[in-house]
C-alpha cells in the first residue's frame, strides 16, 4: 500500500511538474505576444502620430497659400475698385467736353447762319 501510495505521489509530483513547466511555456509565450502586441501598438501610433503631423504640415502650407490668394485677390479688387472709380471720372470729364464742344458748336453754326 505505502509502495502504491508513493509511486502515486511520485507520479503525481511528475504530472504536477510538467502541468506547471506547461504553465511557464504559456505564460512565457504570453508575455511575448503582449511585448510583441505592445511593440505593434507604439509602431502603428508612431506611424499615426507621423502623419497627423505630416498631414497637419500639408494643411497649414495650403491655409497659408489660400490666405495669400484671399489677400491678392483682395489687392486686385481693391486697384479694379479705383481703376472703375478712375475711368467714371475720366467719363464724366469726357462727357461734359463733349457738352462744351457741342455747345461751342451750335454756338458756331448760329454764328455762321446768320
């Protein structure tokens, strides 16, 4: 009996021995897939982080490129503003030369006819 009894034990310590160096190889391949897990993890957001960046570079080179479009733009319309303003004055004056012109010419045909 005692025999039995201690060939079961030892059997027993043995099955125990290899259910825990079991245990040791999956906690071990765990925590190298968590480290390889984890590595993946800081990868793909250093890649993230670098083209939010990269993207955030782009976007304010092209917000700047349009402010200085608006900011010609408004240049431009500001001259054609005065350039119309100009050529209403320039108009106006030729308008009332011709007045004169045609007033001094009826003046001078009335002159003529009598």
């Amino acid at each position: 009996q005692l025999h039995l009894t201690t060939s079961e034990k030892n059997e027993l310590a043995r099955s125990l021995e290899m259910v825990q160096n079991q245990l040791q190889e999956k906690e071990s391949e765990i925590k190298r897939k968590i480290t390889e897990y984890k590595d993946k993890l800081l990868q793909a957001e250093k890649e993230h982080q670098d083209a939010l960046t990269e993207a955030n570079q782009k976007n304010e080179v092209e917000i700047e490129a349009c402010y200085e479009k608006i900011s010609s733009l408004e240049h431009f319309i500001s001259s054609q503003k005065l350039e119309i303003e100009h050529l209403k004055s320039n108009k106006e004056q030729l308008n009332n030369s011709l007045k004169e012109a045609n007033q001094a010419l009826e003046e001078l045909l009335k002159t003529k006819v009598r």
